[in-house]
C-alpha cells in the first residue's frame, strides 16, 4: 500500500478481505471514512492496517490508560454542571486548575469532594451562584438542553432567561474567560429544526465571543466507548486565540483491553427469567439471534414494529468499544450485557469504560452511581479537550494530535424543519450503531 489514502475497494484487495466487512467496521465504528477530492470514500491505510491485525489476526495491540500529564499549568477553570466529574478530571489530568465546581446533585456533588477534597464544590443550583469577582482562563458547562420560546425573530440573552444554557452564558458573562466549552449530546445539531444551536451562537456572539463546534468521537480518542459529543467552543472576540480540537486517532480500544484486571465491585442483577433469554445471545449479538419463539416473547409488541431496535437483549463484544453506556445498564431499549458473563455491567467496569482511574469513587446508592457514571464526559475524552484549550492559551500547537478549525457564524446556520418531528424530543436517544 502505497498511498496514505486508498478507496475501499482498494482496500478489500490489498487486504484480502471483503467489501461488507469493510462497510460493517465503518458502521460500528471500528474504522472512519473521508471523502476525497472527487467525493469518493477513503481510507487511512495505516488504520486500516491497525483494524486488520486486531479483527482478522486476533491481535490486541491498544492498550488502554488513563490519560496523564504531569506538568502543570495556571490556566484556571470555572465548570458548571460538573456531575461526577468526568471533564474536570480530564482537565486537571491535562494540566489545568479549577477554581470552582458547580453541581446541584447530592450524591454526585459528594463524589467531587470524596475524591477531591481541595476542589472548591458547591453543591447547588447554578441559577443560585454568583460569579462577580472570580477569575478564569476558562468557564466550561455540559448543559443540559432546553427548547427556547421563541417569541420574537432574533433571540436575545434574557430571552434564555430560564433555560441553563442562560446560566451557562451568564457564568461566561459575568467571569468573561479568554474561553468557554459547552458540551452536549449530538442531537443538539438538529434540535428543533437547528434553531436552539443557532440560537446559542447568536447569544455567545451577542456577550462578545467567537464560536466553533464540532463532535468528537470518543472511540477515537482513546475511551473504549462509541460516544459523540458536541463541543462548543467560545473565544473572546478581543483575543487573537484560533480554535484548536483534538484530532482523532487512527486506532480504537477494545473492551477486552479496558477491562483487564478490573476490580470487582457491585453491579445490578437481570431477573432469572431475563438471564436465561441473555444467556442465549452471543458476544456482539442481540434480540435477532435469539430462536423466533424467543425474539416474539422477549420483544412483545415490539417485535412488529419498524426500526432494527438493535439494543434490544445487547450483549457486548470483547474485541470492539462498548456502545454508548447510558443511566443504567439493563434498560430493555439499551441493554449493555457483559460480552462473556451472563449479568448487566457492574460500577468498575461502567467506570473503566468512562475511562475513569480505579481509585475515583462513587458516592451514593448504586442507581445514582451508575447514573453519574453513564452521564459524564469520558475522562481521556477531557484530557485531549484539555490540551487544546491549553494549547489555545500558550499559543502552541501539535500536529499529531490537534486540528484547527474556523468560526461558524450564527448567520450561516440554517434550519432544517424536515427534522422537527424527528428530534425535537430525541436529544437523549441513543443511536446504537
């Protein structure tokens, strides 16, 4: 293989094997396409390569850790919204200091001191805290997301009054960091028709700021997980500062690698008469390779129904990244069964697959606990976001590993309202494949 591009046909010669099975890793996530300068899909020969050794030959050649820079920097941060902690680790991991942490949930916020009990934590309402008089390179939220009304044709800040992309925008207001994050879920793009996004940048332009999204994809940044997430960056317009991402990596991290050793720990429990039903499906596998008979009892009415349902009696497979993880581990739709043993997975595991430390604790009951897991920001996901917005304040830049982008204006994003009905609803939906 000459080229550091090749077309998958190319690909499925070179490499002796087929097409499908070239479609089906791009499908699950396995390998990326681009497309070329004719609008032909192509490969990296290198991750190519990679994906062969580790799905034909058998060999696991990524190993998984737990991202880590010692050296430090004084960039400090404000975060709102910090759950269990999984962006503040990884930017702290990165290099950085918070100067506060903002969570209204009990046992989260308690997870935050347990393992932190010099981050400055309030446990509370964001509409409740003031930010006159602090200080911050850098104010970041994972927001959850809320419709606006939209009264007028031009929405302004107060019209967010109520929403906590407001509370978001007023930390970013009052503190008026050099830089602001906003991460969310990548249904966030197509929200009501693509106003609420538009609306966002049309208020962080109006508080005198530059904006750049654009989502990243987890499994390719050294978490064992297939998870997207929008990030959202904000640049003081009065600043020079260009927008810098992290630039995916031409490997993913299997199961099978992030679970080795795991400590034991609780984990939830199926039913006898689900266990059996699992027990039935293979590693990889769902609902369709259980026996007809089974697929129409366990799917119920479901079974008739349109849509290829496929988190359905899930199991994992060792030798890709997990799914998305979400708030629990055996919701019927998202079903996340161990890839060997016939039992939900447990905290440990949810944990490793964050790409969370074995020594970060959880605080609370044990629904509560997975919830904090399955919503944070994978760790080495905030650890690569960390070194580009330090990278963005130093002034420097890695090839390798970052990737500039441009601004995207407020007036060049249009709506979209075919895609009303679909997601409007649907922010937290998980696509499975």
């Amino acid at each position: 293989m000459n080229s550091s591009k090749i077309t998958i046909s190319e690909a499925s010669s070179n490499l002796k094997i087929s097409v499908d099975t070239l479609r089906r890793w791009e499908k699950k996530g396995l390998i990326k396409a681009e497309r070329d300068d004719r609008n032909n899909r192509v490969f990296d020969v290198t991750e190519l390569e990679r994906a062969h050794q580790k799905y034909i030959n058998g060999d696991s050649i990524q190993h998984f850790e737990v991202l880590k820079d010692l050296t430090k920097t004084e960039y400090k941060t404000v975060e709102l919204f910090a759950g269990a902690g999984g962006l503040a680790l990884g930017m702290e991991n990165a290099g950085l200091e918070h100067e506060l942490l903002v969570e209204i949930d009990k046992s989260a916020a308690q997870t935050l001191i347990k393992n932190r009990p010099d981050w400055n934590v309030i446990c509370g309402d964001a509409k409740d805290v003031s930010y006159q008089g602090l200080s911050a390179d850098i104010v970041t939220g994972g927001f959850p997301c809320q419709s606006f009304s939209y009264a007028g044709k031009q929405l302004g800040f107060e019209d967010a009054r109520g929403t906590l992309f407001f509370e978001l925008a007023r930390a970013v207001n009052e503190i008026r960091p050099r830089i602001a994050v906003g991460e969310n879920v990548k249904g966030l793009l197509r929200h009501n028709e693509g106003k609420t996004l538009k609306t966002m940048v049309n208020i962080m332009e109006q508080l005198g700021y530059r904006v750049s999204f654009r989502v990243l994809r987890s499994q390719y940044l050294d978490v064992p997980q297939k998870r997207e997430r929008l990030i959202i960056l904000c640049v003081r317009e009065d600043t020079e500062i260009p927008f810098i991402f992290p630039k995916e990596r031409d490997y993913t991290i299997a199961i099978r690698d992030a679970l080795q050793n795991v400590p034991f720990s609780e984990g939830q429990k199926y039913p006898e008469k689900k266990s059996k039903i699992l027990a039935l499906v293979p590693p990889g596998g769902y609902w369709r390779d259980l026996p007809l008979d089974l697929q129409k009892e366990y799917m119920g009415g479901s079974f008739y129904l349109g849509g290829g349902k496929t988190g359905m009696a899930r199991r994992l497979s060792w030798d890709e990244p997990s799914l998305t993880l979400t708030c629990a581990p055996a919701q019927k739709q998202t079903e996340r069964c161990h890839p060997e043993e016939t039992r939900p997975l447990t905290i440990r595991e949810y944990a490793r697959i964050q790409s969370f430390p074995d020594e970060w604790k959880f605080e609370g009951s044990l629904s509560s606990q997975y919830k904090q897991i399955g919503n944070a920001v994978p760790v080495n996901l905030g650890y690569h976001l960390g070194k580009c917005l330090i990278a963005m304040l130093d002034g420097s830049f890695n090839e390798a590993t970052m990737e500039f982008a441009e601004q995207i204006k407020s007036t060049s994003l249009l709506v979209d309202p075919i895609q009303n009905s679909l997601f409007e609803n649907e922010l937290e939906t998980i696509e499975e494949e």
